[in-house]
C-alpha cells in the first residue's frame, strides 16, 4: 500500500541551530505536498507547501527540499527557536480530496 | 474569518450516550473533512464532504454518522461508542481538492468511558 514518512523519531537541536526534518514517500502519482506543525492540544497547522514541477521552495525561516528521484521530502528550519518545538507531519496528494499523512517527527528544541 | 471552529473541545461520554461533535468554517471553503488522531500517531481520513454531499467515507463504523447541513456546518453524530474510539477528532476545510491545502479546528478531545 501507499505510505508517507517514518516510524515517529524525535529530533533534538539546539536553539538556534538549523533544523532538518525528513519525509519519504512512495506514491510517484503524488504532485503535491505540505508539511504541518502540531503543537501539543492544537490541531496541524500548515507551514508551507511545494507542487511537484519545483524541487525547492522558501518560505519565512522554512525551506522544503523536494527530490522526486529518490521520493524524499524534507523541511529545514532556520535558527530554530523554542516556539518550533512540536510536531512536524509531511502530507501528500495525487490531486484528490485525500491527503496521506507521515507519522510525523518531534521536534525538541533544547535551550 | 480564517478559522475552523470545533465545539466541544472536549467531551466525555458512555458507551450508550449519543453525541455530536460540531464544526463550523465562514471561509467559503467547499470541501470539509473528518479526521481521527490517535496519540502520536498521524490524522486518519474519515469523511469528506464536496459540496455538501459526502464523498467519501473511510469504511468507518456505523457507530459515527456525518452530516453537512449546509457549506458551514459539519456535525459527527456518536452513537454506541467502544473506549477504542477516544481519539481526538479534527474537522478540516479546503477550498477544493487536490492543490489547495487544509485548515484545521484544534480539535475535540474524545473520552469514552
């Protein structure tokens, strides 16, 4: 079957370093992809997105790398604060009303 | 108005209780959503609503019930829930399908008990 992401992982950085988050995917069909944050008791927020025809798109402190070869998707968080701490899920679509969701990596940012 | 609003935010019920979980957005969004989050473990589709007609259902159990009375409004009637049903649900809005992105209410903490 399809799937998105890891195994849940944690990631520990050191306030104001960068962060990397990773997502990979197996549906080739997908051509659209978010990434969200969910912080404890809330519910995902969207941080940014990338369509299939871009490898790199930036955003304010966030970029998200696309590579299409090898189906890896990952968002980079620059001088990461301790507001960053959360939950971090990647999320795909072929073009329909169903996004497949990875099972998501927490992010502790260490201070 | 940017928001998808979920009431209640948390709610505990009986195995024999009927309930209902409500959602509500003014973004003019057309396709709204149910989601079910287990702890630390991602969003699982259950319902979507196009156009206020459901078009799609996850083969979730009969014991949760959609409803879209109209492009605001989303409902999840409960009905003879099992303690494994406590989760958090979300509701979901997007503009359409495909490459426009959701918004999420911050969700209704479910307890069966």
């Amino acid at each position: 079957g399809e799937s998105v992401g890891l195994h849940l992982p944690t990631l520990s950085v050191q306030e104001g370093d960068n962060s990397i988050i990773n997502c990979a995917y197996s549906n080739s069909a997908s051509d659209y992809f978010i990434w969200y944050k969910q912080e404890s008791g809330k519910g995902p927020q969207f941080i940014i997105d990338i369509r299939s025809n871009m490898d790199k798109r930036q955003g304010q402190r966030v970029t998200v790398l696309l590579n299409k070869t090898v189906k890896h998707l990952s968002l980079q968080i620059a001088a990461t604060q301790p507001g960053d701490s959360a939950v971090y899920f990647c999320a795909e679509t072929s073009g329909t009303y169903k996004y497949i969701f990875g099972t998501g990596t927490r992010l502790k940012v260490l201070a | 108005d940017t928001e998808v609003t979920q009431t209640p935010k948390h709610l505990v019920m009986g195995m024999t209780n009927k309930k209902s979980l409500k959602c509500e957005q003014h973004m003019g969004h057309r396709a709204m959503y149910w989601y079910k989050q287990k702890a630390k473990k991602p969003p699982e589709l259950m319902f979507v609503y196009s156009y206020e007609k459901l078009s799609i259902n996850e083969s979730v159990p009969s014991r949760f019930s959609p409803e879209c009375p109209n492009s605001s409004l989303l409902n999840l009637h409960l009905h003879a829930l099992q303690p494994e049903d406590s989760a958090l649900y979300l509701c979901a809005s997007s503009q359409g399908g495909g490459e426009t992105g959701y918004t999420f209410g911050s969700g209704t903490r479910l307890t069966v008990v």
